[in-house]
C-alpha cells in the first residue's frame, strides 16, 4: 500500500515547517518558538482543544472523529527539543543559534506529527479521539516524565501511545520495530574516590587515589564480561576519569569517575546497580581509599507492549511493504519509555537512509521521510479507530 496522496500534497509545506524548526533548535524545556508554532498550527488546523503547559512546555492537541462509539482514545507522540551541538552541515537552513543543533531528528518528527495532525483534522475518518502530544526535553531532561507525572494520560483518557524515530542506516521509507524491550535503560553512576594525597616522590606516604579509580575501571568490567548472563545485555562505560591536579609531581587526593550503564532488564538493572557498588566500595577499601557513590536511574527500558507492537506493524505495512517486524534492539536510551510505562502501546523506528548518525553535527533528517512517518502516525488512529 502506497503513503497517503495528502501527505505528498503537503510535503512541501511540511518540509518548510521542518527546516524552519531546524534554523531555530531550542534545548530541554526551552523550547518556547517550537512549542508556540505547534500549539499556533494546531489551533488554526482546527483541533477541538489544544492546551500548552503540559509538562511545563510540552502541546496536546485533540482531535475528534467523525463518531466516538467506542470511545476509544489513542495517543500519538513527537519530542521537540535539539541538542548541544555545533552544527557542520552547511545547509542554507542551518542552524542560526551556535552551539545549538536539531542533531538528532526532533525537528522531523515534530512536523511529521503536525502533518498528521492536519490530515486528522481535515478527514476525522475514524470512531474515537486522537491526542497529539508534542513533548520537550527528551534529551535528557525527561520531558515524556514530566508530561505523565503531570496528568496528561488521564487528563485526556489516554488508553495506547504510540511513538517513532527516526533512524540513519536503516533505508528511506522502511520502518523497524520488535516486541519487548527496544531500547535500554539508561543509568549514571558518580563516584569521588579519596585517598591521601601527597608528593610523587613519596607514593608511600600516600593512598593514591589514581591508582586506585584505575583497579576500580578495570574491576567494572567485570560485570558485564563475568555477572551477568551473556544473553542479558549490559554496558557499562566510564566516561569520566579526573584529578583535581594536573602537575607532574603530586599524587591527588580524589579522582573523579563518572558511569553510563545500559541495561535491557528491569531485574538486571537492579542487580548491576548492587554490584557496581559493591565492586567500587570493597575496591577501594582493600587500598584504603573511601569512595562517595551517587547512582542515578534514568531513562527506563522502552518496552513495547506486544499486541500494540502488532497494531504497528499492521499500520506501517498499509504504509510499505518494507517493515522489518523484529529488529535488533538497541543501547540508546528513550524517555518515551515513561509514557509507555503509564499506557500500552510501541516504539518504531522510519528508516533516514545513509546519512550520518544522530547527535554528530553533519547529521541531518531527510525530508523525503515524511510523508511514510505521517503515513504512519495518521494510520496508527484510522487502524485502531476504523470509522464506525
């Protein structure tokens, strides 16, 4: 089944939404311009109710269908936010803001959904509610948590989410998606590690604290190579090692690590957090060092529901014959996992082609993906709300 005609009408229109999203990324909760035009088009394509401040700067739009017999209401969600990042594209609409890019495709799937939103609101050929949800600070700030913890599913009878990215490596207009856990987890351990400091000359008369961090890298890598099940998947990656001395001649008192550890488990996750600690503390104390630990859960797995993960595939195959049903998951973390927590539904990836990977400053989305992600978005509502 071909994409919808009225999405490659409104190509040229979306696309201009998209790259003037592009010239103007705003980061984390800052994204007062993206947030206004979303909330400004919704109003004028002629949403039922559109209501800003969800989650302090995320957009909800509501769309009605033609009849509401089943009373069934399905979400559909975009984040909106860029990343820190200075852009090295060249394009004529490249960013305006230095040191501030749509790195990671925000700004496509925002004009995606838009344009599903229009199509919906034009058409209404479906029996229930759509709720277009246009997010902030998903890199990072955990906006899809702050959209939930402030109401918004129960705000609006949401009952399935559905959500989509954009992915380089996968070919224009083909969609991946599996059952189950899509994406991982995503936690950060922080660690001071004190020892004596003292004059390089007299390592005996120190701790060095150096020394020590270095066995406690080296011991991390355990826990995956030596703990866990190899089937689980677990990465676990000091990013951070710093002193707070940069002579030649003087051991520090305290190092400074920091940790990014990805899990595919809910059970794993919580084991891999007792044996990082376990493993810094009693490493250390067999130096004589102490160690600070600040471990921190973010992202949760993004676990698609498997009868929603059907619905999706359903939806994109009306789009395109070329959706891969069970594809690999991936490492990379995704606070759409929060309101899949909250609501049945999926994930899936729309293949960007052979372009550079997100987050790199020469990455950039392909506007001939949207009218398969649209498709998909304005499928998603008519599939699971067939007009009565």
């Amino acid at each position: 089944m071909p994409i919808k005609n009225r999405f490659s009408e409104m190509l040229p229109e979306i696309t201009e939404w998209r790259q003037d999203f592009h010239e103007n990324p705003e980061l984390l909760f800052e994204v007062h311009r993206t947030a206004g035009i979303v909330a400004e088009k919704l109003r004028a394509f002629g949403c039922d109710e559109v209501v800003e401040g969800i989650g302090r700067t995320g957009v909800v739009g509501v769309i009605k269908g033609k009849t509401d017999s089943a009373g069934r209401v399905i979400g559909l969600r975009a984040d909106m936010d860029a990343l820190p990042i200075v852009e090295a594209t060249g394009l004529d609409y490249a960013s305006k803001t230095q040191g501030k890019m749509h790195a990671c495709g925000h700004d496509g799937h925002t004009a995606m959904l838009l344009g599903a939103a229009k199509y919906l609101a034009e058409t209404r050929n479906f029996d229930g509610t759509a709720v277009v949800i246009f997010q902030p600070a998903e890199e990072g700030g955990g906006g899809g948590k702050e959209m939930v913890d402030d109401g918004m599913m129960e705000r609006f009878g949401v009952q399935e989410v559905y959500g989509m990215h954009n992915m380089p490596g996968i070919p224009l207009g083909h969609f991946a998606i599996r059952p189950g856990a899509m994406m991982a987890a995503a936690d950060q351990m922080e660690c001071t590690i004190t020892g004596k400091g003292g004059h390089a000359a007299k390592p005996h008369d120190c701790i060095d604290p150096t020394l020590v961090a270095s066995h406690v890298v080296v011991a991390l890598q355990s826990v995956a190579s030596r703990n866990v099940d190899p089937l689980k998947q677990v990465v676990v990656s000091v990013c951070t090692f710093r002193t707070e001395s940069e002579a030649f001649n003087v051991i520090p008192q305290t190092v400074l690590l920091r940790a990014s550890i990805r899990t595919m488990d809910p059970e794993v996750q919580d084991f891999v957090e007792g044996r990082i600690k376990a493993i810094v503390e009693n490493t250390c104390a067999a130096f004589g060092a102490t160690a600070e630990i600040d471990y921190r859960r973010g992202y949760p797995v993004t676990m698609n529901a498997e009868e929603n993960t059907g619905y999706a595939v359903e939806a994109a195959k009306r789009v395109t014959e070329n959706v891969d049903a069970d594809a690999v998951p991936l490492m990379g973390s995704e606070d759409f996992s929060f309101m899949l927590n909250a609501r049945p539904g999926a994930y899936i990836f729309l293949g960007n082609g052979d372009t550079a990977m997100v987050h790199h400053p020469k990455y950039n989305f392909d506007d001939n993906a949207i009218p398969f992600g649209s498709s998909w978005y304005a499928e998603m509502v008519e599939s699971r709300m067939p007009a009565a």
